[in-house]
C-alpha cells in the first residue's frame, strides 16, 4: 500500500537509472575557512558536499556558508515535465532522518546564499522531509536564496521548496519558483515550521516568497504546510496551492495550551486558492489577505510587505514582489523600486495634494494628470523622464494667467472730473482692463454743473448704475455735464408770484435746491404764490341801543376792500 501510494504521489520517484550528487561530494572547502571563519561554496559538488557533511554529523552549529556563484544541479530545459521524465541527477536534502541507527541530523548553522539561485534540484523519494534542506534546527539559518526551476517530491510528511522541517530555525528572503509536492504538510517554503515548548523558541519564516505549484493531499499551504508553534511574517505568495485543506499562505495553523502559531501581514494572489489558511486554529486570518493580479501588478503588496523598499523589490516587466536578499547584484538592481512624489497645491486649497508613483531604474515616468482650472496654467519644476537609482521629488505650480485687455479711454469734461476703478482697483485713463472687469464711474462736476449722463462714445457696453463690464474691445466714454443758472430769491406781492432761491440748467430744463445740484427739485416748488394779506378793520360788537358790524376784510399791504362787513343787529 506505502509503495502504490508513493508511485500516486511521485510517479517518477527513484525508480530510473540516476546519480545522485551525494556520491559526487566535494568537501574540500571545509578545510579552508576565510579570516571570519566562513565557509565559501561555488559548485554543485559543493553543495553536495555541504549535504555529505551534515548528513553525516557535523551541524555545523556557529558555523557559516556563504553560497559564491549560481548552482545548477541539472540540465532544466523541461523541468516542468521532471514528474513523468526525470533527470540525470537527484538531490538528497541537507539534513536527513537516518532510521539505523534512529537519528535526525539538522542543519544548526548560517546558510547565506547571497542572493544566489540554486536551479534544478530533483527530489522523488518515499521519505519524509524533504527540500533543499531537510532539517533544520535552533540557530539554524537559511538566507538570501532562492529555488527555481526544481521538482521536490516527498512521501507525504513536511515537504518545502527551502526546508522541509525547520524547527526553532530562521528562513527569510528566500523564493521558490519550482513545483513543491508531497502528502501531507507540504509548503513552498517551508513544510512544517515549529518550535520547541520548552525553550520557548520557535521556527520563523519571514519575508519570503513562493511562485511555484504547491500540491498535497492535506495541509497544503503557498509559504508552510504547518505552522505550529512557529511565527510566518511578511509572506507573499502568487503560486497555486491544491489539496485537501489547503492556504495561499498557511495549510493548518494551530493553537494549543503552550504552542499556537501566529501569522502577520501575508499577502497571496486571489486565484491561488479559496483561503489564506486552510484550517485556522488559532485565530490568524485577519493577518492573511488576498489580493487581486492588479493589486500584485501595480506596487500595492510590495508597500504592504515593505513601505520602505528595502527588504523587498519587484520587476514590474516580470510581475510580483520578490525578496532583494533572494536576488543576485544585477536582478536586485532591475527590482529595487524607486518612489517618484508629485506634490501640488490647487488653488484656494488648504491641503496640498500627494500623489506617489512607484517603478524600476531607467524605466518611463509620466507625470499624473492634473486638472488645471480655469484661468491658471501648470507646470512641474522639472519634467519627468525615467525613474532613477534614487527616489524622486516633483513639485508643482499653478500660475495665474493674466486676463486678456483692453483700453478703457475717458474723456475729462471742462466742467469735471471722471473717476473709475476696474475690480476694486483705481485705473486711469488709457489704462488697460481685463475683459470681464466690473467698471465703476464716478463724475465729480465743477461748481454751478450738473452730472447728467454718460455717453458712450465706443464700445459695446450699457452703464447702469454708473458701471459696466468690461467687453473684449476697447471702451472710451465721457460725462455729460451742464451749467446751472442760479436764480435770486424774489417776494410775492398781492397781485404777482414770487419765488425761493434756485439753480436751473436752461439745456436740459430741471431745477435744483442747491448749486451742486445734488437736491433736484419741480418747477412748483420754487414758487412763491401771490396774494393779499388780509386784515379785518371797523369791527364792533351790536349793543342794546347800537347795530353792531362784522368789519371790514382789508389788504394790510395795499388797503384794497376785500369783503365789505355786514351790520351786526
């Protein structure tokens, strides 16, 4: 039954005629440590020698390994058809479980790969815990790598496209892009990350990546398998992930009395699968979220994972964010990504506005769209042209456009002056006025003149209330203004009208109380009627032997009988 299953599930598995690198070790480089006592590696055999070694015995606890050069272990043309058609050369893990004598051997030291890529590792095996490196344990390190163009395949148990069991280790800025498979636990980065109860410390997976297809029968996650009592942190995952309970980040994520596994800030490509954990115990899945290809595409998740691009890059020609650690010199500078800030400040705003735009080195930079309101132009205090090796700064300026003008001429009268203002601005005449203008006119007359009206003499505008709008052509006006005549005083007699003092202007015929005919008045008002002034004379009370008489009605100027009295019985 274990050997049908293992045929089910690595079709391919060790039954061909193949060599494995183990047998072509070289362990030479562990005579030849440098001065800070690393060890250097630059070949396949290498590799395999670093595999012998441990898998051996020696830990390499306090010890490092600096990867020199990129590895290939086969010839990749076609990898992706390795489960069916297997190479020449398979790989044993760094790290083994040896059954006798019973014993794990685990890799306790620094592997850095220097940003380096190992291609073409081929693991199709009945065994547990597989991957570039099997076991991994407390002060273990894993670093700056990244796996491609691989086909790993194990039994069922803790399978990773890195490590297959890392426990209490460190694995960061590393990336699979190969086809991770197995049973059950099985991660595209990690199979099972755990820790130790005891001594309080747990297995770490941060900033890693993983492109690849990732497939088991259960608990089958993009970044690891299971995560118990172990931390997964700043993960993005864009590969598919299949299987029973399976997550674009995490299989199974557990919780327990003294060991649970936490989870945070993880991001996976929405058509990877259905959830970020498959089965949450522990409460971690608000830390998990699933973004759109748009979302992957544009720089989103790349700031999510890291807002000071640092840590993180991402060819936006190639598509998703990737570790910087996991690259080499050259592919971290075509993905390290550079900010470009436009900042501008529209009119009559309070707030500026910021508008942040992200990209490669020597790729093409457009400014964004501005709306320019009416009557005001922009511009950028230097013209974008391509992203550079450093972050950029844009700023920008609305300038008021000055409104097109035209001459406002005005004719001073002999009898005057004309004032006027253009938007609240004193002008002058002869100055020029912006089209649209409010024009407000004030004639002051001389003594013994009146303002009677304006007369536009070019221009096509209508004065009302002494203002206009200035049209889109040139406007010349005067005030007409005309004399007044003062008249004198005069006292009405008995027979003749007289009159108040007045001011009339003999052109236009009105009448004013005062001589700068500031109060216009009628013609009726300055009219003092004629008339008598009447006085009663020869009046006398009747008496008992005497007629009295009513009097006489008398002008008191000329003595003229007005009404003659009657006799008073």
């Amino acid at each position: 039954l274990l050997l049908l299953l293992c045929l089910l599930l690595c079709p391919m598995g060790a039954w061909g005629q193949q060599e494995n690198w183990i047998d072509k070790a070289n362990t030479d480089w562990y005579n030849s440590p440098d001065e800070n006592g690393w060890y250097h590696i630059s070949t396949a055999e290498d590799l395999a020698g670093l595999a012998k070694l441990v898998n051996d015995g020696n830990d390499f606890s306090g010890k490092t390994i600096k990867l020199g050069n990129d590895i290939q272990l086969n010839n990749t043309s076609g990898w992706e058809s390795w489960e069916t058609t297997p190479p020449e050369n398979s790989w044993t893990p760094i790290g083994v479980s040896v059954r006798e004598p019973l014993v794990d051997y685990y890799f306790r030291g620094t592997f850095d790969g220097q940003g380096h890529t190992i291609r073409g590792i081929y693991i199709n095996t009945s065994d547990h815990v597989k991957g570039l490196f099997g076991f991994v344990d407390e002060s273990g390190k894993i670093q700056n790598l990244t796996v491609a163009e691989s086909y790993i395949c194990g039994k069922g148990n803790f399978v990773g496209g890195i490590v297959g069991q890392n426990r209490c280790g460190t694995v960061s800025n590393c990336s699979n892009s190969g086809t991770v498979t197995g049973g059950f636990r099985v991660g595209g980065i990690v199979g099972w990350n755990t820790g130790d109860i005891l001594e309080q410390s747990s297995g770490t997976v941060s900033n890693c990546s993983n492109s690849g297809t990732v497939t088991g029968d259960d608990y089958v996650g993009g970044i690891v398998g299971l995560n118990d009592y172990g931390t997964v942190s700043n993960c993005s995952n864009s590969g598919t992930v299949s299987g029973e309970t399976v997550g674009g980040i995490v299989g199974w994520n557990t919780a327990g009395i003294q060991s649970s596994g936490t989870v945070s800030n993880c991001y996976y490509l929405e058509s990877t699968c259905e959830k970020g954990i498959g089965q949450d115990d522990n409460n971690q899945a608000a830390n998990v979220k699933v973004k759109s290809e748009a979302e992957y595409k544009s720089g989103e998740v790349l700031l999510l994972l890291d807002i000071t691009r640092e840590i993180w890059g991402q060819d936006f020609d190639k598509g998703y964010p990737v570790p910087l650690g996991s690259l080499s010199a050259e592919e971290q500078a075509t993905a390290k990504v550079y900010s470009a800030t436009f900042t501008y400040t529209l009119p009559d705003a309070q707030e500026a506005t910021i508008e942040i735009k992200y990209g490669n080195s020597g790729t093409s930079l457009t400014a964004p769209g501005v709306e320019v309101p009416d009557g005001y132009t922009f511009a950028w205090d230097k013209e974008p042209d391509k992203f550079g090796t450093e972050d950029l700064t844009f700023n920008g300026t609305f300038t008021e456009e000055p409104a097109i003008a035209y001459t406002l001429t005005i004719n001073q009268p002999e009898n005057g002056t004309i004032s006027a203002t253009a938007d609240g601005k004193s002008i002058n005449s002869g100055d020029n006025v912006a089209e649209g203008a409010t024009v407000i006119l004030t004639a002051t007359t001389n003594s013994g003149y009146h303002f009677v009206e304006w007369n536009v003499v070019s221009g096509n505008i209508s004065i009302e209330d002494n203002q206009f709008i200035m049209p889109a052509e040139d406007v010349t006006i005067q005030a007409v203004a005309h004399m007044l005549t003062k008249i004198e005083e005069k006292a009405a007699t008995c027979t003749e009208n007289g009159n108040i003092e007045y001011w009339t202007c003999e052109s236009c015929g009105k009448y004013f109380k005062d001589k700068d005919a500031t109060e216009e008045i009628t013609k009726e008002e300055t009219i003092i009627k004629a008339g008598h002034q009447p006085i009663t004379i020869r009046e006398k009370e009747p008496t008992c032997t005497e007629d009295g008489y009513t009097g006489d009605k008398i002008c008191s100027v000329c003595q003229t009988l007005l009404e003659e009295g009657t006799i008073i019985p």
